[in-house]
C-alpha cells in the first residue's frame, strides 16, 4: 500500500469530520453566527486538548485558509448571505484540526518517535503524488496550501510524525489473506457477470427496434453517450483490436452481439463502412475505414494487486480511526466555543 504522508493521513483525516464527532443537529444555546454580537479576542482559548490551547486567532487563521483553500482549489462558490455561516464550518473544521493533531502529536511524543532523512525523502516523493491530482509541485503545497509557508512546512513535518505513528501502530499490523482476495474476485465477477446480462437485455431492445442513439444517451457509460453513442469515422488500428475485429466484419446498420474489452462490454452498430482505395499516380492509398456507434457498460477490472491495495485502504481507514478514537478517550477535551461538538 502506498505510503501516506501530511495530504493524505493528516490532512485527509482533519476533513473526515466523524473523527471528532461534529454533530449536525445544534443544541439552541450554541451561538449562531449572527447570534454573536462580536468575536472573542484573539488570545481567547476556545479549545483545549490535556492543557494545550486554542486560540481564537489560531483557530480562526486556519479555519479562513481551510475556507479559502476550497474556494481556489474546489470551486466552492458561497453566496454573500451564507458568508458567515461557512466560516463557522469551516472554524469546527479546525478544532476539529486542532484535536486530531494534538492527540496524535502527544502520542507520538510519548513513543519517542523522530524523523529521519529517508522518511522525509518518501514523505516528499508520496506528496508529489498526491498532488497530481491537483497539477501541483510539492513546492506549490507550501507556497499555495491553505496556510503560510512557514506553517505548511510545520505541518508537514508534523503530518509526517503522525504517519509514522499510523505506520507503527495501525499500518504494520494490517495484512490481506487469499481468502479475502478471492472472495473480492468473486463479488467483482459476479458484478461484471451481471453487467452482461443487462447488456444482453439492452441489445434485444435494439433488435425489437429501439432507437440506437436514445438508447444509448440514456444506457451508455462511454462519454460518447451524449452523441448517442457516435465513435464517428476510424481505420484499422486506432481502436482496440477485439473492438476493431467486431466492427470491421459487422454489416452496416445491423447490431452486434455483445463483446467485451478491457473498458467492459459494448454493444455497436456500424452506420458507415467505406472500402480501401489504393493508391494511383494522383492520390495516395485511402485505408478501410468503418463510422460506428456503441453502447459501453464498464466493467471492473480484476487485478490482484489493485484489490489487495483497496482491501488494504479500507482496512487502514477503520483502523486509524478506531485507533484515533482509543487515543481520544484518554485525553482531556474541551471545546469552549462550540458546546455542541462531543469528543
């Protein structure tokens, strides 16, 4: 399983909100963002973890750069009205930061652990990683993250303490035995088995006469879908070959039998079918060429190593949080400025 850094175990943790328990439902004394005639001043403690304070100043400075962190990088749009109100999200969002640091920091602390300079090399090397999705350097997690520089180099380091922590305590123990990856294999067989037999229904539709093109806007999971299926104009070679194999031998306008490739199972009709033209003194030679439409219903892919990776994760993600929870019952929680938030 690939090795979880500050984006993924840190960060990634803070936004499950389930962690630390921030109720939906408030209880009618807990202040409303226009309940508040003014904000506490900055030095004012709204949350403490076993003597270690937060701050309004601290607790607001990340809850605005969590904000803002959305906006730039989610596209999250917030009217002028609800302004207010997501800054209070986004300021449970940091206690909720704040709490899950805390514990995990004391812990780490109590166990002796420190850094070494491999783990900050893969820590660097993971968040490269992590960051493509973003189109993002590692230089651009510290010069663009939700905080200054200066703190998101801090964090890091400490997101890096607390995998360690994960890795020692929760991630080392964990294993993924044949029988579970059999069993996987099984479900996704029957799954993709069953996607078939829908395919299989869809395609004596068609032969009863369905329009293809509606059929396929509504049925299709290929994006062509939105042109009712049209793959438009191609040679030989430019699809996958069992793909080429059906269309070049189908008849126009008929329906084929149900195929599979590796992207799932695809029902085609071919609407064009132009023979090759060889080349003369003039022009050059003109390939076979077939225009079809499909249907697609994806399949799962059944690889051993991407189930086991996925049936690693899942366990990762209940553990830690069981394990987080363990911790957090032995601490000393209190949150001063939210009476609603349980710990």
């Amino acid at each position: 399983m690939r090795h979880m850094t500050f984006s993924a175990a840190f960060l990634g943790a803070i936004l499950m909100l389930g962690l630390c328990g921030c109720g939906k439902n408030s209880p009618n004394n807990v202040l409303a963002p226009s309940d508040r005639a003014q904000d506490p001043q900055p030095e004012h403690v709204v949350a403490m973890v076993n003597g270690t304070p937060l701050t309004w100043a601290e607790m607001d400075k990340r809850a605005m750069g969590f904000l803002k962190d959305d906006v730039e990088s989610n596209h999250l749009i917030i009217p002028s009205n609800r302004l207010e109100e997501a800054k209070e999200h986004f300021r449970r969002k940091s206690v909720n930061a704040f709490v899950f640091k805390t514990v995990m920091m004391e812990e780490a602390s109590k166990q002796g652990l420190k850094l070494t300079d491999a783990d900050r090399r893969e820590g660097l090397k993971a968040l490269a990683v992590t960051l493509k999705t973003r189109n993002w350097t590692t230089n651009d997690f510290f010069l663009k993250g939700p905080m200054n520089e200066a703190t998101m180099r801090r964090e890091f380091e400490d997101g890096m303490i607390i995998d360690k922590l994960l890795k020692v305590n929760v991630r080392s123990a964990l294993k993924v035995s044949d029988a579970e990856i059999a069993a996987a294999i099984k479900m996704l067989d029957a799954t993709n088995s069953q996607k078939r037999v829908v395919l299989e229904g869809v395609r004596k539709q068609l032969l009863e006469g369905a329009p293809f093109e509606d059929v396929a806007r509504n049925v299709s999971e290929c994006p062509s879908a939105k042109k009712g299926g049209d793959l438009g104009e191609f040679a030989r070679g430019k699809m996958l070959k069992a793909f080429d194999d059906v269309a070049f031998a189908q008849d126009v306008g008929t329906i084929s039998p149900v195929f599979q490739t590796r992207f799932g199972y695809h029902v085609l009709k071919v609407t064009a079918h132009s023979p090759a033209k060889a080349a003369t003194g003039s022009t050059p030679a003109i390939p076979e060429t077939v225009r079809v439409s499909h249907i697609l219903l994806k399949s799962i892919p059944v690889d051993r190593k991407r189930i086991s990776d996925s049936i690693l994760r899942t366990k990762y993600n209940a553990a830690t949080e069981a394990y987080f929870r363990e911790l957090k019952a032995k601490a000393k929680i209190e949150c001063l400025l939210y009476k609603d938030m349980k710990f």
